[in-house]
C-alpha cells in the first residue's frame, strides 16, 4: 500500500528560513512531570526539528495518543520551498493496537468456534454461560478497532488548526498534489513520539 501525501505547500523562502520561523513558533514536544499539557513550554503548537523534516501536533490538556500528528519536511524547489506533509498518529498506539488484534483474533477465534460449537450440539446459551463465547471476542476486536477511531474523532478539528499554523507561519501557499504518492519516511516517527 502506497503512503499518500496530504499536504502539499510552495513558499518563495529557503528552507533553513522556513524550518527557523517553525522552530521559533512550536515548542519542542518534549515531557515534564510539571505542566498541565505533560510539556514544557507554553506555545499552542508543539514539534519537533531535525534535518530537513518535522513533526507538528497541537498541545492538549489531556490525553489522546489517536490524535493527529504532522509529519512534513521541507525541500528547495526552483527559488523557493516545497513543503510536503502528511498525517499519522504516534508510532506506538499504532503498534499496540496492531498487537492487540492480533491476540483477540488469535484468542478469539477457538473461544467462539468452540461456543459455535456447543450451540450446534444443543446447550443452552443461558444456562451453560455460552454467551460470553460470543460476546467477549467480538468485543476484543470491535476495541481494538473503535478506541483508536474514538480517539481520532475526538481530535478531528486538530487537522485543519496545525495545517492552518503549519502555512501561516512558513507564508506558504497551497499547490496543486502533483504526485500524491509519498516517496519518503520520516525519522520523526519514533516509538514514543
């Protein structure tokens, strides 16, 4: 499956310029036990910077490990800038909740064959507890599959304020995708942000 971009943007400014006014509007996304957000800093906005790429994400005041996350980076283009991004949640929800299907799937499956089972051989779905051989795997798997869109859901407004941030502050002006295929991985995905 092919990584689509989602954001793609042209500024007349250099790409160290552009990196340097980000860098000057975002906090470093970085942890403290001493702050209401769990960041330092007190800027609307946090990232991160390193090379030519970036990562934004709005700060919150509670926990969402499914909101949305910017990952971009920025590439000299003619005289100016071509600034690609796209969004993505944190790498270790991704990965727990991937591992948590994998188990409820693994789990479920003999527990509700086996329920399946006892059904076709005549026990009581009431009496003998089978009910919970058909309910306990189809929830397994409808949270490992609803929490993260939940979560999502919660932070749908996110996208439109980062991306409105990310151009105003670069002075940039949306362009036409011209290839929505992405051709790169960023290095800003680390396994726990």
């Amino acid at each position: 499956m092919t990584k689509q971009l989602d954001i793609v943007l042209h500024t007349d400014h250099s790409p160290e310029s552009c990196l340097s006014k980000l860098s000057g509007q975002i906090d470093v996304d970085r942890w403290t036990l001493f702050s209401l957000s769990g960041y330092s800093g007190n800027k609307p906005m946090l990232g991160r910077i390193i090379g030519n790429e970036f990562r934004l994400h709005k700060r919150r005041y509670w926990r969402n490990s499914f909101a949305p996350v910017l990952f971009g980076r920025v590439a000299l283009d003619g005289v100016g800038t071509l600034i690609e991004a796209y969004w993505s949640t944190w790498r270790w929800p991704r990965l727990y909740f991937q591992l948590w299907l994998g188990l409820a799937t693994v789990i479920g499956i003999p527990i509700l064959a086996g329920a399946l089972r006892d059904v076709i051989h005549g026990k009581s779905l009431r009496q003998d507890n089978l009910w919970l051989g058909f309910v306990v795997p189809i929830a397994l798997v409808l949270t490992g599959v609803l929490i993260p869109r939940i979560g999502a859901a919660l932070s749908f407004h996110e996208r439109k304020n980062v991306a409105k941030f990310l151009e105003r502050t670069v002075m940039a002006g949306q362009t036409p995708l011209r290839n929505q295929e992405r051709t790169w991985k960023t290095s800003l995905d680390g396994r726990w942000g």
